[in-house]
C-alpha cells in the first residue's frame, strides 16, 4: 500500500464520511460534532481529528474507521478510498513513475507450474503457452509472476506466491502488485478478436475460468486484482484503441460469490453503452457459483412452501437478493435492503446469526398472503415502507432474476457455496480424479478376472 494512498485515506473528511456510512453526528458548531451514539464522542472538523473521552481513544480518519467500524489498518484505508469523499486538505500528488520490469528470474518454472497444476488445479496446457509467451515466469524466491502485456510490452506484474505461510492465524500466500504498475491495467490475455470481456479478481480466478472454458475465443481475459470499475472501463477503452473493437458480445463479470463481489456486481449490471452503429454493450453477471444453493436449504424451501402453496424459489430468490443466502443478517446487495433474512446493521455491529426456519417461515406467509389471481405479488412482498423507490425498484429486478434462473436456467444443489472460480475448478478436477481412479480398479479388477 502506497504512502499517497494513506495520504488520502488520512485526508479524508471525517464528517462527509460519516454521512455516507450512515453513522449518525449531532452538529454543535461549525467546528464541532457529537456522536449520537457516543455522546463522549467528539469530533473537530477543522482538524479533522476526533477524541472519545469516555475511552481516551483519539486519531485521524483512519484511527476513527478502525475504532468505529471495525477495520484493521489496510481495511480502513481501503474503505476511506474507495469513494470520492470531500478532503480536509490537499493531497500532493506526485509524478508516478514509470514501470521497471526488474524481476530477477530463477533459471526454471518448475515450482509455479507445479504450484498452478498440482495446488490451484491450472490446466497444464494453459500453463505452458503463458510461459512459452512470457506472461509467466518464476522469480529467485519462487512466486509466480504474472506479467502485465500491453502490445508486446511489459507495464506491469504481480507475484503469486508458491508457498503456505500463516498469517494472523490463518493460511494463506504471498501477494504483491509490483511498484508502478500501470494504473487501471493488470494480467490479461486476448484470445482472437475480443468481441467479449472476462473480469476476475485475480490472475488464478481468470486462469481457472479459462482451464473451465478452454474453447473460450474472440475475447480477452482480464484481472483487475480486486473490485475495480476504473479497471473495466479502461480495459474496454484500450482494447477499442489497441484493438479496434468493443465487447459488443457482452461484458461478463466474474468476481467472487461474496459480499463484496455481490455489491460490486449491483454497481456494475446497470452500465449501459452503445457503439456508433447502435449496438448495445451490456454487462452480465458471472459469479463464480451464483447458481448454487445448500441442499440443506432446499429441503427447509420446500417444506415450508408446501405449508403455504407456493413455490420455493420465491423464497430462494429473495433470500439470495438479501444475503447471499448467508446464515447471517449481513446484506450483500449495493442496496442496503433487508426484510426476511437481513437488515441494515449500524456501524461496528457485528453480523447476528439467523434463524433460518423463523425467516423461511415468515417469508413463505408473506409470499401466501400477496397473490393475485394465483400469481405472487412480488412488489407487494418485498415493499418496505420508507424505503427509496428506485432501489425499491432494483431490488424486484434482482429478485425476479434470481427467480427466472432457478426456474428456466436451472439451480444447483451443493453442501457447500463456493467462494471464486478457483474454488469451482478444484471440485472439477478433485471429481475428475475421483472417476479416474474408479474407472483404473475397474480395468485392474477386470485383467484380474481375465487372467482368471
């Protein structure tokens, strides 16, 4: 994380941020605020520090995000520069420098490739052609490198680690987006004229698409290293000037099945252009497993939809719009709509577990009471009274999306959601290995009876 960046987060105006998180100031003076909350709580607005006698706790915008939502530090800066939130002063920008590519390259791949093969699951094909090409290489310390191209040139590479290591109780890898990458750029790979565009969170997540999808052609393949919209709009701008063409075919979304990926996919469904001649560019939903629902649900669906003489995917569908099908009260959609399964939660509250069957149960009579001439209402299902109209009106799309993919495209029971593509791809092949091995006793069993 760069200095300029936490430059900006600590500029943040902490009032302005305030009101666009919905935690709730009393204004004494124009210099002065009041927690509501916290009456001790006071903010100086021209400093923009705060100080909670109550507690001796005191600091700048990031120190208010990390006492008062929760964060650690990288998240709180994260969360104070995703917005265009006012700045208490000017930030200094500097000139930003060019990329260097100054890797130093060990003298084989064999740890990325059996990294990406054997742990990520990468098809090996797909592996060899991106080294045969450059786009990845193995540094001295053994990470994977991604290699940024853009016309032949490297402007950019991150590092995947190879290697498990344990942070703050958890295990997980090395990462790191090199110094000077370009800006809104990252790993891409085109593959013919690209009439489509791929999204991912990260260089495994697009590599486990493509090793699902190996017949993919005529599209590029992009990793915006996280939740990056200036990333697809200028991916899309350069592809037009490098390339000549514009994803008429579709821009296709294909970030995590999370909380985060489910807000930003809110965001971006709604970006609409056309080309010169007229052709629409529409943006779809790619959600790595967005079609999958707990067996363990369906059965408490359906038990409850009989009771009331309605079909379960309605509350399936709902519930997915509201929280991901959390078992929490946590909302994941870019809305902050909640009624059945979730609810806005105030700032630093931690998510509640739910009772499931009460909310399935209140849901379905609710659904039972608002038919019309033997259809669902669903307008009259989800209203809550107070909330804005349009979002009102974005949730009953969502919800009737929801609704037709169950129905027409299908669902898909699993034990458990997956989180990303990578996620998907192991299944796939941990399956493959599975009828592998069956299928090998089968033969050995059947040269033993032969031999007999």
């Amino acid at each position: 994380m760069s200095q300029e960046v936490i430059q900006v987060a600590e500029a943040t105006d902490i009032v302005d941020f305030c009101a666009e998180n919905n935690y709730v100031l009393e204004r004494l003076t124009e210099k002065y605020y009041r927690g509501v909350d916290h009456d001790s709580l006071i903010i100086d607005r021209k400093k923009n520090r705060f100080q909670w006698y109550s507690t001796g706790k005191y600091g700048n915008s990031i120190d208010f995000v990390r006492t008062f939502f929760d964060k650690d530090f990288r998240e709180a800066v994260e969360m104070l520069t995703e917005k265009e939130y006012k700045h208490t002063k000017e930030i200094p920008v500097k000139p930003r420098k060019e990329f260097v590519y100054d890797i130093a390259h060990d003298q084989t791949t064999e740890q990325a490739e059996k990294y990406l093969v054997e742990q990520r699951g990468i098809d090996q094909e797909i592996v060899h052609a991106l080294i045969s090409k450059g786009l990845l290489k193995q540094d001295v310390r053994k990470n994977c490198v991604f290699v940024w191209g853009e016309t032949g040139k490297a402007v950019g590479a991150d590092l995947q680690g190879t290697v498990q290591m344990t942070k703050n109780g958890k295990r997980t890898t090395f990462k790191q987006i090199r110094a000077n990458s370009k800006q809104h750029y990252g790993f891409n790979i085109s593959l013919g004229l690209p009439r489509k565009l791929y999204f991912f969170e990260s260089p495994i997540d697009l590599l486990s698409y493509w090793s699902m999808n190996k017949e993919l052609t005529n599209c590029r393949l992009v990793s915006m290293n996280g939740l990056k919209e200036k990333t697809i709009m200028n991916m899309i701008n350069h592809t037009f000037r490098s390339r000549g063409v514009l994803p008429t075919e579709g821009v296709f979304i294909g970030v995590d099945n999370d909380r985060a990926g489910q807000k930003f996919m809110d965001k971006v469904k709604h970006y609409r252009f056309a080309t010169k001649d007229e052709k629409e560019v529409a943006f779809h939903n790619l959600i790595a497993g967005d079609q999958h629902i707990p067996r363990a649900y369906i059965e408490m669906y359906e038990t409850t939809a009989n009771k009331y003489n309605i079909d379960w995917k309605h509350i399936a569908a709902i519930h997915k719009t509201e929280t991901n099908l959390g078992n929490t009260n946590e909302i994941t959609n870019n809305y902050e709509y909640g009624k059945f399964f979730g609810r806005e939660l105030l700032p630093g509250e931690f998510p509640q577990k739910v009772p499931l069957s009460t909310a399935i149960e209140e849901c379905a009579r609710e659904l039972a009471r608002n038919k019309v001439n033997g259809r669902v209402d669903l307008r009259s299902v989800l209203k809550v009274n107070g909330f804005p109209h349009s979002k009102q009106f974005n949730i009953e799309q969502k919800t009737l999306q929801y609704y037709e993919n169950y129905s027409n495209l299908g669902y898909l029971p699993v034990e458990q959601l997956s989180k990303d593509w990578n996620d998907l791809l192991q299944i796939r092949v941990g399956s493959s290995k599975k009828n592998e091995k069956y299928h090998h006793k089968q033969k050995s069993k059947e040269r033993v009876l032969l031999r007999g």
